[in-house]
C-alpha cells in the first residue's frame, strides 16, 4: 500500500475516533466503544502493519486535545487500545488464504483487547485517578461489557470486511480513459 492512501486511511479513521469523543459527553462515549473496536480493527484489516497504532495515536493526539482535562489519558488508553488490537490480530493470525478474515479470530482478537482496555481504564479512573468507586460488582460489569462490545465490534468488522471491503482497490493512480479517435 502506497504511503499517502495509508495515511489518508488513518486521518480518515482517526477523524472517526475524534468525533466521537469530541461530541459525545464523557460518560456517553465510553458506551460507544465498540464503534471506535470496529474502526481499529478495520484499520488493522486495511493497513495490516501497525494499521491500528497509527490510527490509535493520531486519533488519540486529536482526542486528547479536545479533551484537556483528561487529556494524557484519553491518548494513552487510544493509542493502547489500537496496539492491543495490532498485537492481537497478530498473535491470532486474523487473515487466512484469499485475503479474508477469519471471523473467530477476528473476534477473539477485539474480545481480548477491548477486555484489557476496558478494564485497565477501569482500573485507573477507580484506582489511580479516583473518579469512580471502585466495586466487585461493577468491575465485573465493565469486563462484560467491555468483552461484548469486543464481540460485536469483531464480527462487524469481519463481516463488513468480507463481505464488502476486502475487494476494495484503493489506490491514488488516476484511471486513463481509453479514447478512439475516428
């Protein structure tokens, strides 16, 4: 993949991420992870090599400004959850033969990163920042949650990869129109 459509499918991934976090209220967004699950891991599938980091910084840079207050944070838990899914889809061999996507890898490998994400800024608004009290019960919740959302979030991704983006041809070249010339 040429390097200007790469980073035009990261700006254009991160976009995404931003918006999301930069119009939804703060409570709200966290709900809405499995879109930002999806769109790293369409960003895996597109890009393949640190697809998911890139996007996971960039839009963790974009976040992290619109956000000041929880800044730091915002970038570290995007651009960490963008490298779990990289070293998941890695660690699980997400693509097989043709270029599809194996679905259950796809999801075993959202599953696991949304969990960890999840629970890890959990774990520091309860634990480190104090924000929240932490509970059994709710940090139980957040690891459900957080693994369903990986779920829904991988087999959309597979799905929509296999189904409609994996035959995608993005490149910059200009198409030459054949002329005839009588």
């Amino acid at each position: 993949m040429q390097k200007a459509v790469r980073w035009l499918l990261v700006a254009l991934f991160s976009s995404i991420i931003f918006i999301i976090n930069f119009f939804v209220p703060l409570p709200i967004n966290y709900l809405l992870i499995v879109v930002e699950a999806v769109i790293l891991s369409l960003a895996s599938l597109f890009i393949r090599r640190a697809g998911a980091t890139s996007v996971g910084i960039v839009g963790g840079l974009l976040s992290a400004l619109s956000q000041p207050a929880f800044g730091p944070f915002t970038f570290l838990f995007t651009f960490l959850f963008g490298l779990l899914v990289d070293v998941f889809s890695h660690v699980f061999r997400v693509f097989t033969d043709a270029d599809r996507a194996n679905r259950n890898r796809v999801i075993l490998a959202m599953a696991f990163s949304t969990a960890i994400i999840g629970f890890l800024s959990y774990f520091v608004t309860s634990f480190y920042i104090r924000i929240i009290d932490p509970t059994p019960m709710l940090s139980a919740l957040v690891l459900f949650v957080a693994t369903g959302s990986g779920i829904s979030a991988g087999y959309a991704a597979a799905y929509l990869w296999n189904k409609y983006l994996r035959n995608i041809n993005i490149t910059l070249q200009p198409q030459t129109k054949k002329t005839t010339h009588f």
